[in-house]
C-alpha cells in the first residue's frame, strides 16, 4: 500500500442508482417488537433499521401473507362497524 494518494486529479460522479436503493418511511411500531429486533440486531452487530428491513425484504420475496387469527374469527361487517365505533369515539 501507498503511504499516500493523490485524488486530486479524480472526477465524482453521482451514484445513477441512489432513488432506488432505500426510501426514508415513518412507520408505528409498539415498544416490545422494536426492543426485540434492537436485542437482536446488537446481536448480530448491524443496525435495527437494518435488521428490520431484511426480515420484511425476506417476506416480500417468500411472498409470505399475514394471516391474522382475528380477521378470521370477525366477519367484515362487525370490522367496519367496530371501525366506525372507534372513529366516532374520536
């Protein structure tokens, strides 16, 4: 290796790719799913946000579907109406 190097003469140029690699998103997560993929990413040593997108990445390319037990159990109208409810509490 060099003991120094003259990028003065290099040219920069802009990473074409930079609008696809990741988008910034505001997302809601409760406390103890967000303090178990921290634990684990401190693990591993990689950055949650990191961690996260991997497992969700993962889900998009088994194309793995959320099947919750509760929507099974309630029929659509009672979900609409419970819904309503709760918007009109607000």
């Amino acid at each position: 290796m060099r003991a120094h190097y003259d990028f003065s003469s290099m040219k920069g140029t802009r990473n074409p790719y930079i609008g696809r690699l990741k988008e910034s998103i505001t997302i809601r997560l409760d406390r103890p799913t967000v303090e178990y993929f921290k634990a684990l990413a401190a693990e591993l040593g990689m950055p949650y946000q990191s961690l996260i997108n991997l497992y969700l990445r993962d889900c998009v390319v088994s194309e793995r579907k959320l099947k919750p037990s509760w929507i099974a159990k309630r029929g659509r109208s009672t979900r609409i109406r419970s819904a309503n409810r709760r918007a009109a509490a607000r």
